[in-house]
C-alpha cells in the first residue's frame, strides 16, 4: 500500500496524488470517521492496483476523487476470515 491509515480515529485526506502505487493506494483498516476527498488516483492497467479500499470501517466519506487503475477502483470489503462473519 502506498498509504494506510489503520486503528485511526478522525482522518482526513484531502487533495493528494497517487500515481503508479505498488498495490492499493489508500488503504483504511479498522478506522473510524473517515474523510478521503479531492483525490487524484493513477496506476497501471494491472490486476489489484486498486485505488482505494477499505475493511470494517464506520462513518467514511469519499467524495470527489477521480480513478484511473486496473482494477477495482474503490473496494469495501467486511473483513477476512472471521472477522468477515462477524
């Protein structure tokens, strides 16, 4: 990840620009109140270079941010393994 914001409360990113990151640009992991916006995220067309995603997160906004990567460009996930059931 280029950026991982984890175990975090009350972050804003506002106004950067991710270009060509080894695999997710912006990573959020258990975080709360979230605000990712005005983003500029480009990597190459090759699987899993997301531009965004995040697990087990409460109150996050992502607002006006433009994409331009291989392949999911936002990903919300619920966890892995067990915690993905709970």
């Amino acid at each position: 990840m280029m950026v991982q914001i984890k175990d975090c409360r009350d972050v804003r990113i506002d106004g950067p620009s991710f270009l060509n990151s080894p695999f997710w640009a912006i990573h959020l992991l258990y975080s709360e109140n979230i605000d990712v916006g005005n983003c500029r995220i480009i990597n190459p067309p090759i699987l899993q270079h997301r531009c965004l995603e995040y697990r087990l997160l409460p109150h996050v906004l992502v607002h006006d941010c433009f994409a331009d990567v291989g392949d999911d460009a936002f990903g919300i996930k619920s966890g892995r393994d067990e915690e993905a059931g709970r």
